[in-house]
C-alpha cells in the first residue's frame, strides 16, 4: 500500500486532515501490521487445505501461487480420470484416453 492510499483511507475514516509526522508513521507502522497479519491468515488457509504458500511476499503472490497449484490439481484429477477410463474399457479405444491424458497434462506445461 503506498502512502497515498493509506493517506485516502484514513481520510476516508477520519476526515481531512494533515496527515504528517508520527501520525503518518503511526498510520504506516498500523497498516503493515494489518496486511502482515491478513498473509499470516492466507498462509495458514492455504498450509491447512495442502497447498504450498510458495515465496510469497504479498497476498496477491500468494494468490497466484495458489491459483497456479488449483488448476494443476485439476489437470490431474482430470488426466487421472481418463486413465481409469483407459483400464475399464476395450483396447482400440485405449488411444483416444491415452491421448487426452497427453493433452491434459501438457497444459501444465504451457
């Protein structure tokens, strides 16, 4: 958060004001420990639910990790699910899953 919009917000909840000095520094100190605490929840969520929180210094790296390792997830519970087809049914159709599997996995790759 830049010091302009911290400016904006305390103007916002407590009028205008010539925000300088230690009410600045106050301001400033008060607000990192805010979006400190808000990561540490978005961490700990993430760890909970088995999801890595990646080298994230904000939340929004870390919501980009974890949107990343979301559709990863799905490719493979999606590739997995075509293997099971490959095993359950005849051998000339076999290709056709074993393919998608391919497709779905090379997703990732992109």
């Amino acid at each position: 958060m830049t010091r302009e919009e911290l400016i904006e917000i305390a103007e916002q909840v407590y009028g205008k004001c010539d925000w300088h000095g230690d009410a600045l520094n106050h301001l400033e100190q008060l607000a990192k420990l805010v979006v400190e605490k808000e990561r540490e929840a978005v961490a700990n969520w993430s760890m909970h639910k088995g999801f890595a929180t990646g080298h994230g210094d904000t939340i929004v790296d870390m919501l980009d990790e974890l949107e990343w390792q979301v559709a990863e997830r799905e490719r493979e519970a999606c590739a997995k699910a075509c293997e099971e087809v490959i095993f359950k049914v005849k051998p000339t159709y076999c290709v056709v899953a074993e393919n998608c599997v391919k497709v779905i996995r090379a997703r990732g790759q992109e």
